[in-house]
C-alpha cells in the first residue's frame, strides 16, 4: 500500500496533480509554524476555515446559539468567483507563453464599464443587463489588447507593461467613476435595477449574503476556457505558440496575431470578473485608493490550478475560502491576515516546483534502485 | 516663488525612495535576476523602520538621531533576509523569477500586517498598522548653503539628509558597476552567464550579490520612504512606489544616472498632482493624469526602445551551468 502511494505521488504523468498538491501541503504547514512561533492557536484557524466553507461554528455545538450560518458558504463564492475569473485570465495567457500581471487593470476597467452602462443608461433589463455585462467584458479585453498589441508588434515584454497598465487603469477608473452623474470622491451613484445581477432569491436562501448570479457567467466562462483550449484548433495554436514561438511561426501559424488574441481573451476574463464585482457583489462603482490584489489572487489561483479551467475553478475556491474566511479568523484572535501569508507561501512553494520534481524524481529514482 | 521651491524640494523627498529602491533593481537586474519583488522588500524594510523606530525612540532623548538611523539599518537588514528567498529561488532552483518575485510581493502584505498586529495589537485593539512614531527624521536646513541663490533654496532649506544619501548612491553604484571588478563581473553575469563562467567568473555567487544588493538597497528604500514620507507603516504606505521603481529602472536604461534621471521625473510628476490646483497653465487636469504619467511615458519608452535591446540580455532566464 505506502509502495503504491509512493509510486503515485512520484509517477511522471501526475506531478501536474502532486506538485500543487505538495505546495498546499507545505504552505499551510508554513502557515501553522507562524501560528505556533507567534504564540496562537492553529486549530483555532481551522476551525474558523471549516465554518466558513461549510457553515457550521463547532465551537457552537453543544450550546443554545445557531451552529449553521449559510451566509458564510454564500460570501465564500462570493470571494471565489472574481479569482477564478482572474485565474483563468492569468490562465489563458500563460498558456500561450505570455505573462499577464496586468489582470487587476483590466478588472478595473471591466468594474467601470459594466457601472457606466448600469449608471447612465436607463433601458429594459434584456438589453440593460447583457449590454452592461457586454461593455464590461469589451472594456477588459481592450485593456488586454495594448500589452498584446506591443508585444506582438514592437516585442515589448508583458510583464512589465501590464505592471505600468494596472497603475493606469486605476487612475483613469478613479476620474472615470467620479466623473459620471451624481458621484462623490468615494463611489458612484447604485446601478439602476435593470443592470444588476444581485439576487434576493439567493440573498435569503443565504441569509442574506452577497451571493448574485454572476455564478451564471463564471460557469459559462469556465465552459470558454476549456473549450478554446482543449477542442478548439486555435487554442491548439495558442499552446503551440507558448511551447516554442519560433517553431509556431514555421509551420505557418500566426503568432502575433496569435499573441494579441490571447491577451485580449485573457483580458475580456480579467473584465468580466470586474463586472461581477461592480454590478453583482457591490451593485455601485467604488473609488479606490489602491488595487485590491484580484489580479495577483489570480496568478496565484493560475500557478495552483497548473493553468487549466477545472484547476483554476478548485483553486480559486481553496483561496476563495482563504481570503472570505479573513472575518471569522480575526473573530477567533488570529489576525487575518495569516491567510494572506498561507496564499504567498503556497505561491513560493509552486515557484519552488522544479526544485519539488528534482526531489520527486530523485525520490522515485531511490524507490526504484 | 518660494512655493516653486519648496515643490522642487518636496519632489526632491519625493524621489528619494524611488532612486534607491530603482538602483536596488539595478544590481539585481544587471546580475540577469528580473526582480519585481522591490514592493514587496521596500513593504518589508519600512516595516521594519516603522517597527523599530516606534520600539527604539522612548530609549534616546527626543530629537536624537540614532534611533532612525538604526531603523534605517534594521529596514535594510529586514530587505537583505527577504530577498535571499529570491536568490534562493532564482540563482538555486532555477524557478520562474517572475512567479518568485510575484510571491515575495503577496508575502509583504500579509506578513508585514500580521507582524504589526502580533507585535502592537491588543485583544481589544487589533491594529493593522505600527503605531505612529514620536519624531522620526526631521527636516533640516544646511547653514551658509542654503543662501546660494535658488540652488540653496532647492537643496539646502527644509530637506532630509536621506536625500543627499540618494545621491551619493547613485555615483557609488555608477563607480561599481562602471569601474571595479565585481561591476564588470556583474554585467557580464547579466549578458552573456555562459561566457563568464568559462572566464571563471562564479555566476551563482555574483548573481547571490546583485540580489541581496538589490535587497538591502530596496529595503533602504522603504525605510527611508516610512520615515520621511509617513508617520507609521500601514499596508498602504508604500502604494506602489516600488513599481514606479520598476518603471524608472527602465526608463532609466538600466543606468545608475539614467535611473537619477528618471526617479526625479516620476518624483516631480507625484508633486506636480498636489499642487496641480495653484498652478493656473495646468489646473484643469485632474491629480489623477498625474499620478497616471510616469506609468504612460514609460511605455511609450519602452516602444521607443524596442528597436534597439538596451536591458541585460540574459535577465530574466535562470543559468543551467550543464547547458554551457
């Protein structure tokens, strides 16, 4: 039996699975060691991480309080589906070779595309809704296509230019929302109802949680993905581009048009988290003093989710509960932001991955003499 | 006119951290590791100025300078262990530099708000932030400079010695990168790794300096920037800074007076949105173009550089001695 196991965790064709598995292992355990060197309980976080994702308070158990609260698993995908959406935002770029840092840009203006329909237009909610949904989505992939477009035409690297591409979206977002009819210097004025994905439906079932039907999109969106990339010949194209550029171009495909596509792709996700963030969790445009880490959340769901849509979807759940569980953890005397240092550490971890396969590798090797 | 010179000189402050945290990069990217992580050692180094001064200051008597200059100290340090993590990744493993700087960048905001609150919260009071400090640095004005005209009442009235400090890093750095052994080392490691080991040049150790280098010199950065700039260290503070950094690294070629150049350009841009209201040719725009400035010419920059390769060649890609 410890053989098998052995021999499964050290297998080839599952390090995609053990690696990711190995860096949540030791992120965590990271984590617990901080707890203890820092004098604090780390069954108390557990146990705080365990009521949000399920709901239930066992240190209510056994007392006259309510022991489940589903608000607690509504808020959870409430702080989930953004990241996914970055996540695959991230996900879809890397998978061509490109690195998009700039998935908080790009959501800040897909937030402001999506507020600026819903604000200042006032049309029936089956034009209002997908118009405001639509804009948002296009705001994002056009906040995609400038890193794109000068790496495939002046090979200007990515990584920097999204960096320079988010500080931009933040400033032109924060003029742009207080520009618009009746705002002040901190938010915009509510959506019109017709441009909203709040739910009261899913509000009460989750005693009155934030939970909207934004989870529509991010399923379809999810479907995309995994279509484009797994059935589709361009996304065939995509990956071969991100394997090796110059062999791509031999065999006739278009790289650079290639290149631009992807990072529009990659920004349309990156904007349609905004949009779900704007007109669903929040239902009015916020000024913001300084980005709030979505997009880095993102590589970080990416880098887990080994860059494919079902991985992105169970990562961005794990850092969802994480980042959501950051009121219950400060409740119990732990400061909160313990879960930030885990999603870090987990991050440094998968950096650390061909160090974990060399030691993978080496271990299989030992099994086998 | 004296609102025209104290704007210069609070630019000067202003461009301060950026010089040092960019000359940070400098070493770092020149040795061929990309380093995206400043925010984060800069975030690590101000709250480790932040941290210490707040402990130190009740032991010194009251405008006593030894209590900032060992935050300083304590911030550089604190920039130095974290970016080890770095080279330790980068130089050891060969990881991704982009996902390990990535990561040290997530670290800084939870690890510096965790420490402040174990260090300085209470149960009743869980603070997010180190405590404001008594008096920090404070502003000085060089006596018999400041009365030559304009220049002493730019560089000499109401300024702090961090700023001087700046300079004086910035010819350090251009005499050891142009000059010594360890700097032409440093740039062939950058250029071509391959070619220098062969030379006998140890790529792992000199790439193991440019990175701690760069820690030390970004956590300085961050130090200075909280104790200066500040009066305590939130998650905040640092508010991109060490992006800006990143960008004036670029625009500045990769050079210690190129990377001046552009610090003090980036720094004036930040002055120019506070005062954009009492200035009549241009106080129309909102404080937002320029806060948003540094970021748009730097590409635009970068799209008139990218005819010719001026960055180090090999940054970014980890060595692999067995590939020589």
């Amino acid at each position: 039996m410890l053989t098998k196991i052995k021999r499964f965790i050290s297998a080839e064709k599952n390090l995609s699975f053990t690696v990711p598995m190995i860096a949540i292992f030791l992120g965590f355990s990271f984590g617990v060691i901080i707890m203890l060197i820092t004098g604090i309980n780390p069954l108390d976080f557990f146990l705080a991480l365990f009521e949000q994702v399920t709901g239930i308070n066992i240190s209510k158990i056994g007392t006259s309080k309510t022991v489940f609260n589903p608000r607690h698993i509504g808020e959870l995908f409430v702080y989930s589906m953004p990241i996914i959406l970055t996540g695959l935002s991230v996900a879809f770029a890397f998978r061509t070779g490109l690195f998009n840092i700039g998935a908080e840009g790009q959501l800040i203006m897909g937030s402001f595309g999506a507020i600026f329909i819903g604000v200042v237009f006032d049309l029936p909610m089956i034009i209002h809704l997908p118009l405001a949904v639509v804009t948002g989505v296009l705001f994002g992939a056009a906040w995609g296509f400038v890193p794109g477009f000068l790496k495939a035409k002046f090979n200007v690297h990515e990584v920097v230019v999204t960096i320079l591409m988010n500080y931009i979206a933040l400033y032109t977002a924060n003029y742009l929302l207080k520009a618009l009819p009746e705002s002040d210097n901190a938010r915009t004025v509510n959506v019109s109802e017709t441009a909203s994905l709040a739910s009261q439906f899913f509000s009460e079932l989750t005693n009155s949680s934030r939970f909207h039907w934004g989870f529509i999109l991010v399923i379809i969106a999810v479907f995309i993905f995994w279509l484009i990339i797994d059935k589709t010949t361009f996304g065939f194209e995509l990956r071969a581009a991100g394997f090796n550029k110059h062999a791509s171009k031999y065999a006739g495909m278009k790289v650079d048009r290639n290149i631009m596509l992807s990072m529009v792709i990659a920004g349309a996700f990156a904007g349609l988290a905004g949009v779900i963030i704007a007109i669903g969790t929040f239902d009015y445009g916020r000024v913001l003093v300084a980005a709030e880490g979505y997009g880095f959340d993102g590589i970080a769901v990416a880098l887990v989710g080994g860059t494919t849509a079902i991985g992105s979807v169970l990562a961005g759940l794990l850092f969802g509960a994480l980042k959501a569980s950051q009121t219950l953890i400060q409740l119990r005397g732990i400061p909160k932001d313990i879960s930030n240092i885990i999603i870090a550490s987990i991050v440094l971890f998968i950096a650390m991955q061909n160090g974990i396969k060399r030691f993978l590798i080496r271990f299989r090797e030992r099994e086998e003499e | 006119m004296d609102t025209v010179y104290s704007m210069l000189t609070l630019a000067l402050i202003f461009s301060t951290p950026i010089i040092i945290a960019s000359l940070g990069g400098l070493f770092s990217e020149r040795s061929g590791v990309v380093n995206i992580a400043l925010e984060g050692l800069m975030m690590f180094g101000g709250f480790a100025a932040g941290a210490s001064v707040v402990l130190l200051e009740p032991s010194f008597a009251e405008g006593s300078l030894i209590a900032p200059l060992l935050a300083l100290i304590l911030g550089m340090i604190f920039g130095v262990l974290v970016s080890l993590i770095h080279a330790y990744l980068s130089v050891n493993i060969g990881a991704d530099q982009v996902i390990s700087g990535t990561a040290i960048n997530l670290l800084a905001v939870g690890a510096t708000v965790y420490l402040s609150q174990i260090i300085f919260g209470t149960p009743n009071n869980p603070s997010q932030r180190t405590p404001i400090y008594r008096t920090g640095f404070t502003k000085q004005t060089v006596p018999l400079l400041n009365k030559i005209p304009v220049i002493g009442d730019i560089l000499f009235t109401n300024i702090y010695a961090t700023v001087y400090l700046a300079f004086i890093l910035v010819v350090i750095s251009w005499y050891v990168i142009n000059k010594t052994k360890f700097g032409l080392h440093l740039r062939a490691t950058g250029e071509n790794p391959h070619a220098a080991d062969s030379m006998g040049i140890n790529v792992y150790k000199i790439r193991y300096m440019g990175v701690i280098i760069s820690g030390a010199l970004a956590g300085l950065a961050g130090a200075v920037m909280i104790l200066t700039q500040d009066i305590q260290y939130t998650v905040f503070s640092i508010h991109g800074t060490g992006f800006i950094a990143l960008a004036a690294l670029i625009f500045g070629k990769w050079k210690p007076f190129g990377v001046l150049y552009a610090s003090l350009f980036f720094g004036f841009s930040q002055i120019l949105g506070r005062y954009v209201n009492d200035i009549p040719l241009i106080s129309k725009l909102p404080y937002e173009f320029f806060s948003a400035l540094p970021y748009v010419i730097t590409i635009i920059a970068l799209v008139i550089f990218s005819s010719k390769v001026v960055g180090p060649k090999a940054a970014g890609e980890p060595y692999d001695k067995s590939k020589r």
